[in-house]
C-alpha cells in the first residue's frame, strides 16, 4: 500500500510537498483515509514527519486536515461514481476494431 511508501519517503527526507500531495491524493481518491491508516498516521507517521522537517510545520498540517484534504474514511470509497462521471477508464478493451 503506499503508506509504507509514503513512510519511506518522510525516511528519506524527501521533500515535505512530495509526502503531502501523495497523502491528499490518496485521502481525496477515497473519501479520506481508511480509520487504522488515519489513526497509524496521526500517531506514528505524524510524530516522523514532524521529526524529519520540524515542527513549524504542525500548523500546515492541522490546517489540511481542517480544509477536509486530509481525513478519516467514513464511508466507502466514491471511486465507482468518480470512475463513471469522468469515464475514467474504458470499459470496453474489443481492440479488434
């Protein structure tokens, strides 16, 4: 799953906007976070991320999660209706035309 990637990067002191846009990309794609990732996350990764690129940056994060960028599931995943209304993937793969 890409928390373990996203904790590799944070590891590796990639750039904080990297680490950010992967973890909204995610959280926006499904609705917010699955509750054990959202809960993992605050707890542990948060307290790594803080340590890797300083605590000035607490007050950017409790602002995304604020702005609803970054939040805990609480239902299932809207991908279906995503998939469907910006017909995201083509449903039929006849490549014989």
């Amino acid at each position: 799953i890409c928390f373990d990637y996203i904790e590799e990067l944070i590891h590796k002191q990639e750039p904080l906007t990297t680490v950010l846009r992967l973890l909204i990309l995610f959280s926006i794609t499904n609705s917010g976070l699955p509750k054990k990732h959202f809960d993992y996350f605050r707890q542990a990764c948060m307290r790594e991320l803080l340590h890797s690129y300083g605590f000035e940056h607490i007050a950017m994060l409790n602002n995304l999660e604020k702005a609803g960028l970054f939040k805990k599931q609480e239902s299932k995943s809207n991908w279906l209706t995503i998939k469907r209304a910006l017909q995201l993937v083509v449903e039929d793969t006849d490549t014989a035309k």
